[in-house]
C-alpha cells in the first residue's frame, strides 16, 4: 500500500505537465492519461458474455476487432448518461478494452506536474487527481482497471 | 430435422473447425458441431423433460438460463437440438437454428485474457459467422459436466487469476 503510494508520487513528480483526456461517466467527471487512451467512437452493441470476473461481461465489435468491455459506470454505482454514448478505449495492460462514457465529447487537457496530488479514492484504481473549476477530478489508472494494487505492483 | 444452410466462412481447409450456430434473440452461439445428434422442431420434441430420440434419451438443458437470457417459446423457429459429448445428452431449446458453419481454426478467436475466472472453461473462444459474433460454448458446461459455478461476488474489486481453462485448439 505505502509503495504503491510512494509509485503514485513518483508518477506525479516526475513529469513537468500532465496531458490528460476528461470524460464522464452518469455525470461523474473523470481524467486518464493520454497515452492511456486508444481512442474514442461511438459506443455499440454489447456482447453479453457469462462471466464471474467483476467487470468484465461482454464484448463490443469494432470492425473486425472484438474488444472486451470493463464495466466501469457499473464500479462507481452509476449509468453511462445520452442518447449516443462514446466508447473510450482504454490501452491495458492485458489487452485494449472499451469503456462506455457519457455522450459528452471527451475533452484534451494539460495541467501542471505540481496540481496533481494522490488520490483519496478507493473504489478505483488511479494515478492521482487534480481540481478543474472547484471540482477534484480522478485520474483513472486505465493501464491497471479490474488490478488490485498487489496485482499491479507485481507486474 | 434439416439445417437452414451450410455456411463456410473459410475456404475449404484441413485444419477447420465446424460449429452448429444457434440464436437467442439478437445473441450467435456456436457449439462443436461434432456433438450434434439432430434438430427437432417443437412438435417432434415435444414438452417433457426428456426427449427420447433414436434410442437416446436427452435431458433438457436450459442453456438460455446459463447464459442469463430468455427463450422465446413464441419463436416460429424454435428448435431443441440434441446434443451429446459421449458421457452426457442434453436437449438444448434455442431461438433459431443458424446453421452449420466452418471456420479455419486459425479464425478461431481466444476469449480475451481480461476474462479471469471460471468462465474461461464455459466460452471456448469466438468465431465471426457473417460478420456477427458467436461464442463458441464449451460442451462440458452446456451439459452441465462442470460442476458448481462459483458464486457471484457482488461488488468485488478484485480479480483471482482462475488457472483452469479450456484450449481454444481443442474445440477450435
């Protein structure tokens, strides 16, 4: 717990700006990195596929590409909001996998090394967070969604 | 008992797999096609528990319900396939009988490895049947030769490596 924490500082301390991509999700807003990101479509049809992985329970098709699905909107107790909601790719480490977002247009962002601080989050595995108008928005540790902090660390 | 079609969604290939493709709803399964014994119309298999057919009697299995969706009893198309691995016979109620499907194995697509736990011995992997997805089944589970399922854990936020896994070779 302390070195992951510790790898968290290190995270945040070691680049002078962050470039980061802001997405929602029930209306949460929520930050990754952008080269945690693979991209943004429009969201499809799920896949349903039985499983007792928490999280993972279906797929989407891109083209020729099958993509599982990690059900964040479900982990934070909330519903992915609009008519046309976004499929937010997420790079890993296991694989790509989609991520259904709100229909808001995710936004680009850089914010400065020193506003990120460690996030108090629990429920969620993160990198940091940093406050935009007023409001503490969490950076998502896509890399390491569905890993404990012991999984992660062993990787 | 005859299929809608035959389908080969590969050239011709000593290394293809064959599959029965059914649907529930808007969701493609595909089971080994070698574990086939026939399709029967609802009239042929009629209501019971069993469908004695040829000398073999198949129990009924509630695939729908392992996979958490509806049959549709009102479906024109509803068949009862009977299905046998040599040790158990089951009689399977889909929506639809697709039809039978060849795939290189080479198509033969892995569950990806973000499915941790045990339903990497259920779903053998998937196979594309004109541009759709199906999951290939495993026919062990389907006749229910698995063994309990582990218990849904609500809210868990961790994920336990589940060794055990079907070889996506042996069925694909």
């Amino acid at each position: 717990m302390l070195r992951a924490a510790r790898q968290q500082e290190q995270a945040v301390a070691a680049k002078p700006s962050w470039s980061i991509v802001v997405f929602s999700i029930g209306g949460m807003k929520l930050a990754a990195r952008t080269e945690d990101v693979g991209g943004v479509t429009p969201w499809g049809d799920r896949i349903p596929v039985p499983s007792r992985t928490p999280f993972v329970g279906s797929l989407v098709k891109r083209d020729k590409e099958v993509l599982p699905v990690y059900d964040l909107a479900s982990q934070l107790d909330r519903e992915a909001q609009g008519e046309s909601m976004l499929c937010l790719v997420a790079r890993h480490v296991d694989g790509p996998m989609a991520i259904c977002i709100d229909a808001d247009i995710p936004s680009l962002h850089t914010v400065d090394a020193a506003q990120i601080r460690p996030s108090r989050r629990q429920d969620i595995e993160t990198v940091g967070s940093f406050t935009s108008d007023g409001e503490e928005i969490d950076i998502v540790a896509l890399q390491r969604l569905g890993k404990t902090r012991h999984e992660s660390l062993r990787q | 008992m005859s299929l809608r079609g035959h389908y080969k969604a590969a050239s011709a290939n000593v290394q293809a797999a064959s599959f029965l493709v059914v649907r529930y709803g808007t969701r493609l399964c595909a089971l080994p096609s070698d574990g086939v014994r026939g399709v029967l119309t609802k009239e042929e298999a009629g209501n019971g528990q069993t469908v004695a057919w040829v000398g073999v009697t198949y129990q009924n299995v509630d695939l729908a319900g392992l996979l958490s969706i509806t049959l549709d009893t009102t479906s024109p198309d509803l068949r009862t396939v009977l299905f046998s691995n040599g040790h158990s016979h089951g009689a399977i109620r889909v929506d639809e009988v697709i039809g039978l499907v060849e795939v290189d194995r080479e198509h033969c697509l892995p569950l990806p490895p973000h499915f941790q736990r045990v339903e990497r011995t259920w779903v053998a992997g998937m196979i594309f049947y004109r541009d759709e997805l199906a999951l290939v089944l495993n026919p062990e589970w389907v006749l229910g030769e698995l063994g309990e399922e582990v218990p849904r854990e609500a809210g868990a936020k961790t994920i336990g490596a589940f060794t055990a896994s079907v070889e996506i070779g042996k069925l694909c």
